[in-house]
C-alpha cells in the first residue's frame, strides 16, 4: 500500500526532474565564480530531488500505514484563496488592506488559529511587508487605493 511519504517523495522527486530539466536545457548555467540564470534552480532541483528521495525512502521503510487522500481541504482552500484575493483587492485597495486580508484568509488555514492570533499576525505581517516593499524597496505600490483614498 502506498503511503502518503510516499507520493510526496515523488511529488517532489518529479517537481525537481521538471524545474532542473528546465534550468539544464534551457537556462545557461554558467560557473561557480560567475553563476548564470540557471545554477540556482539547477541547485535547488537537485535539493528537492534528493529531499523527494529521502521522504520516499522513510516512507517506503514505513510500509502502508496512512491514508493517502485524506487531505486538509480547509488549508488548500484559504492557501490558494489567499494569493487570490490579494491579486484581486490590490489595484483598487492598496497594500495595506490587502496583505491584512491575505493574512487573515491565510490563518483560517489552521483550526488551531485564533481570531486574535489571526488578527495579530496580520498586522505584523502588514508592518513588515509595508516596511520592506514600500520602504526598503522602494517598490511604487500605493499603501491604500483609490476606493479608500477620497481625492
């Protein structure tokens, strides 16, 4: 019986052969002293193969003791709704909304999660990203929108 170690051993052992297949073939590698556009994900395959190698083998010793599709369809949900919502709420919103949005959608990924928790998280979060983005880049992203800035 096939395990859950198991296929997300292959999971990662198959994402790893189709990014380093990518960075091989089509990205020029370059040398350790002057890196082209392909040695990092180069790299980086060849970690998640031998990660994806390691998990398969634990799983294989483990022998079949999980289900494998018993997934956490509340955590897929508010991961991929997350991103989502931000791509939506930014144009018109701005930064500052959109991050806290997207943390607090991001939270109720766990049960364990508190709404004070949640809340606090997104407000770091939205500090951080606001200092980082806006400041420290320099990136020309508004922190509010123009439905929430009144000309």
């Amino acid at each position: 019986m096939i395990n859950r170690d198991i296929c997300c051993g292959v999971l990662f052992i198959l994402i790893g052969v189709l990014f380093g297949y990518q960075a091989l073939f089509h990205l020029q590698l370059g040398t350790l002293r002057n890196m082209g556009p392909g040695f990092f994900p180069a790299f980086l395959s060849g970690v998640a193969i031998v990660i994806g190698l390691s998990v398969a083998v634990s799983g294989i010793r483990q022998g079949g003791r999980e289900a494998v599709f018993d997934l956490p369809w509340r955590a897929i949900a508010a991961i991929l709704a997350g991103p989502l919502i931000f791509g939506i709420m930014i144009a018109p919103f701005g930064l500052v909304p959109s991050i806290l949005v997207l943390a607090i959608v991001a939270a109720g990924a766990s049960r364990k999660t508190s709404p004070l928790s949640a809340l606090t998280i997104s407000v770091v979060m939205t500090a951080f990203c606001t200092v980082v983005f806006t400041f420290g880049l320099g990136i020309p992203i508004p922190l509010f929108g123009p439905l929430l800035v009144t000309p």
